[in-house]
C-alpha cells in the first residue's frame, strides 16, 4: 500500500455514498494514446495504485480513432516512439519512413505488451466529470457507464487532436448516401481502415487540411467524380515516403539509440532536423534556391523545421520560401485558375500545420477532379442527394468530411471539470488557457495536463516529447509521495508569468497573423476579434530545461502542501 493510500483511507469518507475506500486510486489517467499509456506504466511501476480509462475499445489514442486510407505519420517512424521503453525502439522493425495508420497500431500494441498495459485500463468508458472535493482533497470522477471513481491525483493525456469537429451544415442529416468523418472511419479487419470502394462513385470530400490532403490522392484514384470542398488552401510541400528496407532498418538500429534521443532532444520541435542559422536575407538569391530545391526533394518536414532560422519571424524570409512553393504549385497544376486557387494567400508558409502530400496537386490534373472554391462559392446545405453551394448543387454518393479537431482544449471542455469552489475549468479558460508549464492550473490542485494546452510537448514531436513530460512528471509525483504531500498546484504569479510568456512567444512570430487549430479565436462584444494561442510555441529544450530547472529548485512556482 502507497502512502497515498494511507492517507485515502483515513480520509476518503465519500460524501455521496458511492465509492468505498478501496476505490480510492493514487491516480487515474484519462486516454490509452502513447501518452496515457506510458504515464499509466510509469506510476504503476513507481508503485502508485493507477486506473486508466479510454473511451475507445483499445489502446492507441489518435492511432486507434483516425483509420482513414492514407492516415500516416509525418514524424519519421524511428523518431517517433519510446526511446525511454527499452527493447521497443531498437526491436521494432519499420517498413516506411512515414508509418501508416495500421503499422503505428501494430507498434503501439507491442508497446502495450510490453508494458502489460491494458490490465491497468478499462475501456469502453468515457470520464464525462472530474469534481475536486475539497474535504478530502480527491478528484470525483463520473463515468458514461453509470460508474464512479476517486483519486489523489488526476492525470488527462486526452489528446491536442482526438476531439472530432463536425461542420455545421444545414440538412447534414438528410444526406442519402454514406458519409464519413476522416476520425471515425469504420475498421477494417487488418486495423486499417475498412475498405470503402470508391469505384464508379461520386465522392465529395470537405477538407484541405493535413488529413483531407492525404485522402484526396487516394480517392481521386477510383472515383467516377471528385469534388474537393476547400476553404482555405494551405502550403502543402511532398512527403517523400519511402520503404525501410531491412538493410536500412539494420543501418538504422546501428545507431546508438541513446545518440539519436539526444539530438532529437536538441532540436527546437524533436524532429530530426537542425534549423539553418543563418536568416534568409543573409544568403544571395541563387543560395536560397537551392536550399529551397534541396529542402523540397528532401522527405519530411526539412522544409518547414530547418529552413532559414527566421522564416516564421521575418516576413521577408516567409515571403521568399512562399513565393518558391507557389511556383511549385504552378508547375504542378496544369490549369492556371485551379492552380492560383491552391495557393494560400492569408497566411504565411508555416503558420499553419504543413500538410504533407504524396501526389495531392497532381490529382487536379485529373479530369475525374474538381475544386470547388468556398470562398467563391459557400456551403449552403448538405441536402439527401449531395452537397448545395451558392451556384450549383453537387450531387454526391459519398461525403468524407476531414474537418479536423476541437484542437488542444476539445477533449478537455467535453468533460465537466471543476476546481476549487466548484469553478469550472471551461470558465476559467473561457478567453484562452491559463497554465503553469502547461501542466497545471492554478484552483485545479493534482491535475495534470499531458500534452495540453501550452505545454512543450504538443508544438513537438509527440512521439518524444510526450514521453520525456510523462517521465517528469513522474519524478514529481514521487517527489511529493517521498514529502507526504497532498497537494499541488500552481503559485498564480507564477502562472501569470508562464500564460504572458506563451502569448507573447506567440505574437512574437508570424503565427500571429493566422487562424490555425492551434489559435481560439474569439470576438469580443466590441466586435474586436482575439487570437489567443492554445499551444506553446517556443523551443522544446527550452521548455524542459525550465521544467528541470524548477525541479532542482524543489518545484519552483508550484504550491506543494
Ligand atoms: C492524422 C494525424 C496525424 C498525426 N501525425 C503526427 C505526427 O506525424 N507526428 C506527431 O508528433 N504527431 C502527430 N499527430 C498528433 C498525435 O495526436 C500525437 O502524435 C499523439 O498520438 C497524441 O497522443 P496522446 O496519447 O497524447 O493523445 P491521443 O492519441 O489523441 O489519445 C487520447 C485518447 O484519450 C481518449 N479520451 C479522450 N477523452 C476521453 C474521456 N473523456 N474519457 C476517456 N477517454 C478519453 C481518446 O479516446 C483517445 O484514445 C497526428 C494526429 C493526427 C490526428
């Protein structure tokens, strides 16, 4: 038995009657994603009594939800994954450099075996409210199942992106044909996606971000008709995907896995590139086309993490890489007009996520695809034959909705949270999120925020970066078993502090500028519209120094009692 438990069973007296002292956790740990899993393995093995629970019926969190043909990683598979778990890394054999979707499920299953994870799970359950009592300093938790639970400490690894977004189209539900939203696609037998034949159909997808661009090259493969509903183009730049074969794997095994942690650790975002550093206006023009050439034959995000170190600082640097890719698309596609259509021209290239595209401008050339502009022509209803624009009605067999997430705070607004005083967190953070290192909030006392709203780990290489806040994390929990400690949470100036610094990081860039799932944007009653960043964008070694920082400092900035 834990200290915690100790403690809980001195003071766990439910006030409604429900739960008995057994049922009093050390902690609970909402999602079963890379995240969740790994914090739930790493309390456990601290010796902490632990529950996991996942709303999906297994493991794997975005892995597991988004089964859509062509779902796939744009983090390189080796950098992507437990380097802190020994033997999955270097045992694991990748056939892509840019894993699908049902490969990262294998992987993330492997991991879970190896973590005899799923014994500390439930799954099928949904946390739908996390109470803090503040007479026995315990999180209450309800449950879809009509169950309940309670615990010191309350850990949400809930996902930035696992919140599915539906559009609010008129008629939606008349549509006659099927539909599909890119996040709840059905399950094939293999963990991929269920096979949708797309032959002889006319398809419309609605979507252009990171998720719709991978669909579209498959669909338009089959398709009688495409129809590509666009809102805003974004700066897509090619994937590059490859096969690993066997000998490269070997090759790539052969590095010393504790090296490569350590220079993804380096690096502003954990993916495996340097930024230059050198500014764009310190090389000539023909200097800069070639590093432009070279970084878009190269596969990967290069071009958007290891180009001129102020491209998202300079709007110079920005519009020299955006002119570059604009022709790109002009050479790629063949209509002029559809081509000028494709290029962004209200943001900068960067400051929204760089979808990565295999084939994707080419599938305008098809005479079976057309892109239908919605900036020229809205939405007006979906109806039961297809979808209505303002000039024509699209008649349609298929609809796949890609509209993305309630990005970063979605999941964690769809549970009723509240704090000290009965204070709801989806109030506090009404204007934009207030945290300390992204991990806490202050009148949230034992909640944790894995991967959250700014925090280190989500504008990152999650695969990494989520792992090394979990193993923090950790460390600080002990740290507060070894004082005895019952509770922890934010010193507000020190909150204030961090909240200021995120957003002024922010407006320091040109992301500043841009609507991206990362911002909420609100308009006040003034008609004044307000972007407040929901991710932290400075550098991730930064971030974690800091954290250590604090740490040495026996948790600097936090209240521990
Ligand atoms: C299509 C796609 C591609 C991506 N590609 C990359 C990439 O290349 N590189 C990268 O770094 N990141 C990528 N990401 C981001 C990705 O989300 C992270 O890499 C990572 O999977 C996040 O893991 P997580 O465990 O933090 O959250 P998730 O994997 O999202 O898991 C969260 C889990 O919590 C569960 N959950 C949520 N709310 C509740 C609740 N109330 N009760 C019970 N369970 C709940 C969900 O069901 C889900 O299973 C991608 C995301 C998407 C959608």
């Amino acid at each position: 038995m834990t200290t915690i438990d100790k403690i809980d069973r001195r003071n766990a007296a439910a006030p409604n009657g429900h739960e008995s002292s057994q049922s009093v956790l050390d902690a609970v740990v909402i999602g079963a994603g890379i995240t969740g899993m790994y914090q739930t393995y790493q309390l456990r093995e601290a010796g902490f009594s632990v529950q996991g629970y996942e709303a999906g019926s297994d493991i794997g969190g975005t892995w597991y939800w988004n089964r859509y043909p062509g779902c796939r990683l744009d983090t390189e598979s080796y950098a992507y994954g437990y380097f802190g778990l020994s033997g999955v890394i270097p045992e694991w054999q990748w056939s892509e450099r840019f894993a699908g979707q049902p490969e990262l499920l294998r992987y993330l299953r492997h991991a879970a075996e190896k973590m005899d994870i799923r014994r500390s799970y439930r799954f099928n359950v949904r946390v739908t409210a996390a109470h803090f009592d503040e007479s026995t300093n315990l999180w209450r938790l309800r449950l879809d199942d009509g169950t309940q639970a309670a615990c010191r400490y309350l850990l949400t690894a809930v996902g930035p992106l696992s919140a599915t977004r539906m559009p609010n189209i008129p008629g939606i539900e008349t549509f006659r044909g099927e539909s599909f939203h890119s996040s709840r696609w059905p399950r094939g037998e293999d963990e991929g996606p269920r096979e949708v034949d797309f032959t002889g159909k006319r398809v419309g997808v609605i979507g252009t971000g990171a998720t719709g661009v991978q669909i579209i090259p498959i669909v338009a493969r089959t398709a009688k008709t495409l129809r590509v509903f666009q809102r805003t183009p974004n700066w897509c730049t090619p994937l590059g995907n490859h096969a690993l074969t066997p000998e490269l794997m070997a090759q790539l095994r052969g590095y010393d896995s504790e090296a490569f942690l350590r220079f993804l650790k380096s690096t502003p975002t954990a993916f495996p590139y340097d930024r230059n550093d050198k500014k764009a206006s310190q090389a000539t023009e023909e200097e800069r086309q070639a590093l432009f050439e070279s970084l878009y034959s190269m596969p990967g995000y290069g071009i958007w993490l290891s180009g001129y170190r102020d491209l998202l600082t300079s709007k110079t640097s920005n519009a020299y890489l955006a002119k570059f890719i604009a022709n790109k698309i002009r050479e790629r596609v063949k209509d002029p007009k559809v081509a000028e259509k494709l290029i962004p021209t209200n943001h900068a290239f960067g400051t929204r996520r760089v979808p990565m595209e295999t084939n994707y401008y080419e599938v305008y050339n098809q005479p079976n695809a057309r892109l239908v502009d919605l900036r020229e022509t809205p939405i007006v209803e979906v109806t039961p034959d297809g979808i209505r624009t303002s000039d024509e009605l699209h008649e349609l067999d298929v609809i796949v909705f890609a509209t993305g997430f309630d990005a970063v705070t979605g999941s964690l607004d769809r549970i009723d949270i509240r704090g000290k005083g009965g204070v709801a967190l989806k109030d506090v953070w009404k204007d934009g999120p207030t945290t300390y290192l992204g991990l806490q909030i202050a009148g949230f006392p034992n909640l944790f925020t894995l991967v959250g709203a700014h925090n280190g780990a989500s504008f990152c290489n999650i695969g990494v970066c989520g792992a090394l806040q979990v193993e923090w994390v950790t460390r600080m929990i002990k740290y507060l078993r070894d004082r005895g400690s019952a509770l922890v949470e934010p010193d507000t100036s020190y909150q204030e502090r961090w909240t200021e610094k995120v957003y002024e990081d922010y407006a320091k860039t040109l992301l500043r500028d841009t609507d991206a799932w990362w911002v909420k944007t609100t308009t006040g009653p003034d008609g004044q519209v307000r972007r407040r960043a929901l991710i932290y964008i400075g550098s991730a070694p930064e971030y974690r120094a800091l954290c250590d920082e604090m740490a040495a400092k026996g948790y600097e900035g936090f209240v521990v009692r």
